[in-house]
C-alpha cells in the first residue's frame, strides 16, 4: 500500500506544488530575477508565497494574473 502526502504549500487556484522565479531584463539589459514568482501550474504571478498558498493564515497581497507583472518575463 502506497502512503500519500498531501501538502499546503500549493498554489490555491491549481493546486501545482512548484513556481519559479520571473526573469526580467533590467536597465542594462542583463537578465535579473524581478522579486516576482510564477506558478508553473496556472501562471499566476505573485511576491510572497504566503499569496500564493490561499489558504488561512495567507498574506494579503493578491496574486496577479499573468502579463501584469511590472517587469517584462522572459519565459523559458
């Protein structure tokens, strides 16, 4: 019998258990990580994971729909 894990520490729109950081390109044009994270899942963008999670106890900042970050992301 397989034991199962269930984590908090997800996306609380998806559920994806992983996000990376947002690159953006910055006044020089060196690619630089923006302060921003991007669920991999549904792509939303957000600054603290407690946003992210959207469970009781998360923060209070809303997590951003994808294309409103402040920088421009490079996707790869």
């Amino acid at each position: 019998m397989m034991t199962t894990y269930k984590t908090i520490y997800k996306c609380g729109r998806c559920g994806t258990t992983s996000y990376q950081p947002v690159i953006g390109r910055d006044a020089t044009g060196a690619l630089r990580p923006t302060g921003q994270y991007r669920c991999t899942g549904c792509k939303v963008t957000f600054t603290e994971f407690k946003d992210w999670w959207g469970h009781d106890g998360a923060g209070h900042n809303a997590a951003q729909q994808p294309g409103l970050a402040a920088y421009p992301a490079v996707v790869g």
